[in-house]
C-alpha cells in the first residue's frame, strides 16, 4: 500500500488546536484519522523543506509579539515534530511561508504589508531576518503581501493590495529590487497566489478580487509580459466569489485554481506552445470556501481545504483530461493549507 503523510494547517478560532497529521492511502484515495502534531494558534500556512526534515508554520496573528505575528520552525524525526524555536514575522497576520534551496525562509505578512526573509540556521531554526517594506506614498492603497516564491530568477512576491507581483534579486547583503521590481495587475485584481510552469517560461497568477487568472509570459530580457486573462467563475454565476489558490499538475498540461463562493475548483488545459489556457472543467469542491489544496505526489488525487465546512475533500484526477471526480471526504476544524509530507 503506498501511503503519505498529509500536514493540514488550520485557523485555531473553533474546534481545531494546531497543525494535524493524516495518512494518505494513495492506492484507495483515502484519508485516516487526524493527530495533532502541534498545537500552535493559527498555523494557516504550511512549508516543508525538499528533504522533510524541517516544517515551517506561521502563526496568522497580530499579537505575536509587538510587530504582529509569528513563524515557528519544528524538525521533523521518527514521525514527530520538535520545535526549534519561533520568531516574530516582522508584521501582522503572516498568511504565507516558501522555503529556498538555499537557506532562506520568506513569510508574507498580509496585514503588515511587508514580507520577512529568515536566514536559516544548520539546525533549521530561524536565524537573521530582513524586512521589506511594500508601504508606498499612495495613501489610497494598503499593501497586503500574500506570497512568495524563490527561483533561479529570484524572490517574486504578489501584493493583492498593490495588484502587483513584486520581483527582488539577491545580493551579498540581502534582496534588493530586480530590474522588473515590480508587474502590474489589472486595477482591484487583487493577485494572490501564482506558480509557475517547469521552465519559468509562463508565470500563471489567480486574482482574488475579481476571479480571474492571468497568464504571463518571460520575454528575452526576463521580463514578465500579460498574455491572456481568463475568468475563474461559471458565467451564469451571480454570488460574491473571491479565488484563493493555484496549482499546475506536475506534467504541466492543467491548471487548478479554487473559487471561495461558487465554492468550485476550475479546471484549465494548458496550450504547451504558448502558455494560454482553455477551461475544461469544473468541479463542486463538496464544501464551503476551498483555500489551500494540492495534487497528491502520484498526481493521480486533489485534495481541497473546505475552511468554513471544516472538511477536507478528496478527488481523482483524470491525467488525461484534467478533470475531478469526487472520492472521499474527512472532518476537521477550518482546515487552510495542506501539505504532503
């Protein structure tokens, strides 16, 4: 029997403690029975290093310490977690954690408006920190950092406040702004979280403020250029919806993007030639505001965190046509992130 362990990051507001472990039975598409792995407030956001040997969780609140909120780094041994130490994110209600290839942590404080980048230590703790600040002169906008990715390019961080993703290069004493620092979304889009494909060729960025994806794509000087936005929602819906996340099958031919409202996951062939996508399908997520979900390491499930239902859905996933059919569901309080292990 092939198996997996699944992290589940949650809101700590109602029944849940902290951050679950469950197994993932990838031969029948089924979830065990939750444990808690460590009761922390509002871990809502999960990253684990490539090897599994770290676990990195934020904790979303405002009164971590003075600045706002809290990131804690555990290690991870026989099947048990160990806290090595928590530092402060630098900023309110951190949403958002990306780990480096090469020892850096970046955490995205929604509220504060500013992302923290953590030197990591060889125990994997959390080590120096910088800051940097997306506060700008325009007193009519308020940044709000939702994520950050590291590559061979850089740091790319996407502002739903400032509809932009924002790109910093690294240097000898920190990251600074690159030379595209900053690529500008539609007015009241609202970016939240990207991906992008295997050869960084085509970046793919799900719009929280008015359900859209757009596609953009590198050019010779490694700018990134709009290509084509598409809507997220069914046009004969009618209700509030606000996206959430997004997520490229591993062989790159679909794209995954969640709708908190319509309460769907939307379902995109991907034009390997020239990035653009083509809906395919769309599926009933099986529960109320889909945040956080994930393709299963086989590619063969999607598992979706159904926050407000407090249920985790789980679907297999047609690799030739891309699309969801619904399998199996657990319960488990106001689940936001998950992660494989």
């Amino acid at each position: 029997m092939e198996t997996y362990d699944v992290f589940v990051g949650t809101y700590t507001d109602g029944t849940s403690k902290g951050i679950y472990k469950l197994t993932f039975d990838a031969t029948q598409g089924t979830l065990g029975a939750k444990e808690l792995m460590a009761a922390l407030p509002n871990p809502s956001f999960l990253a684990l290093t490539e090897n599994k040997d770290y676990l990195y969780a934020v904790q979303e609140t405002a009164d971590f310490d003075s600045l706002g909120g809290g990131v804690t780094a555990f290690s991870i041994k026989d099947g048990l977690f160990k806290e090595i130490n928590s530092k402060g994110s630098g900023g309110a209600h951190p949403c958002h954690v990306a780990v480096s290839g090469n020892g850096q942590l970046a955490v995205s404080n929604y509220t504060g408006g500013n992302l923290a980048v953590f030197d990591l230590a060889e125990d994997g703790g959390l080590a120096d920190r910088q800051v940097l600040d997306h506060k700008t002169e325009d007193t009519t906008v308020a940044p709000h950092v939702h994520k950050a990715h590291f590559n061979s390019d850089g740091l790319f961080v996407a502002d739903l406040g400032l509809d932009a993703i924002k790109r910093y290069q690294k240097q000898p004493y920190g990251w600074i702004p690159a030379n595209q620092a900053s690529i500008a979304m539609v007015k009241g889009a609202g970016p939240r979280h990207f991906v992008f494909n295997g050869n960084q060729q085509f970046l793919y960025v799900i719009n929280e403020l008015n359900s859209t994806i757009t596609v953009l794509q590198r050019d010779k000087e490694g700018n990134y250029q709009p290509q084509q936005t598409v809507p997220t929602l069914a046009a004969d819906f009618n209700g509030k919806n606000s996206c959430a996340d997004i997520h490229l099958s591993q062989d790159g031919r679909f794209l995954y993007g969640s709708n908190r409202g319509e309460n769907t996951i939307v379902v995109f062939a991907v034009n390997q030639e020239n990035g653009k996508l083509t809906q395919v399908g769309r599926t009933s997520v099986g529960g109320e505001q889909p945040r956080n979900f994930t393709l299963d390491p086989s590619g063969n499930y999607l598992l979706v965190a159904n926050k407000r239902s407090n249920n985790i859905t789980v679907f297999a996933r047609d690799k030739e046509k891309g699309t969801l059919s619904f399998l199996h569901e657990v319960e488990i309080g106001s689940p936001v992130c998950l992660v494989f292990g």
